[in-house]
C-alpha cells in the first residue's frame, strides 16, 4: 500500500504565503508522476500543479512553485501572493508503480488553506 500525507496549510491574510508538503511513504518502486489538485467551496477539483519526467505543470503561473525531494519521496508547493480565490482543500495526488509491479493512483486526505483579511 502507498500513503500520501499532507502537512501545512492554515489560514493567512491575502497577499501571504504558505507551504504544503506532502510526503509518500510504503511500498513505492517508482513514482511516475506527483501533483497538487485543490477544491474550493463549491467548486470541482481542478490541477494546481504536477510533476513528471516531461517536467513541471503550473497551473497557477508566477504565484505558486512546485518541486519534489525524490530522495525523500516529498512534494512541496509554495504558495505566494495567496487571493482568497486560492481557498479550498489541497490534495496531494501521485501515479505510483509499486514494489509488486502495479501502477495506481493515489491521494491524499487533503489539507485546508484559507486566505481570508
């Protein structure tokens, strides 16, 4: 079984910054691809940002930053000149080969940012 574990997050005045991270931990052989996905109130869940061996996708260009620790099988995601806009739950997300050979996806259980004065 494969885990995602997301740590960060909180509340924080429009124009802030905030950090996600999310940590993959079990029986990973290789990770094909990890990214952020968020839901705001109300609305579907849609792509923040993703990782895989083509590079990084960026929805959410110039303010948020995503990069991965393979070392430490961690994802990150900077948030920077947060809108109230940016509120929802953010999900971890990773495409996983595991150590008995198959490939599935996997979630976190999602942590909450709210930007709110």
């Amino acid at each position: 079984q494969v885990q995602l574990v997301e740590s960060g997050g909180g509340s924080v005045q429009p124009g802030g910054s905030l950090r996600v991270s999310c940590r993959a931990s079990g029986s990973i052989s290789n990770i094909l691809a990890m990214g952020w996905y968020r839901q705001g109130p109300g609305k579907q869940r849609e792509l923040v940002a993703g990782v895989t061996a083509d590079g990084i996708v960026d929805s959410v260009k110039g303010r948020f930053d995503a990069t991965t620790d393979n070392s430490k099988n961690m994802m990150y995601l900077q948030m920077n000149s947060l809108e109230p806009g940016d509120t929802g739950v953010y999900y971890c997300y990773a495409r996983v080969t595991t150590t008995r050979g198959t490939t599935s996806d996997y979630w976190g259980q999602g942590i909450q940012v709210t930007v709110s004065a």
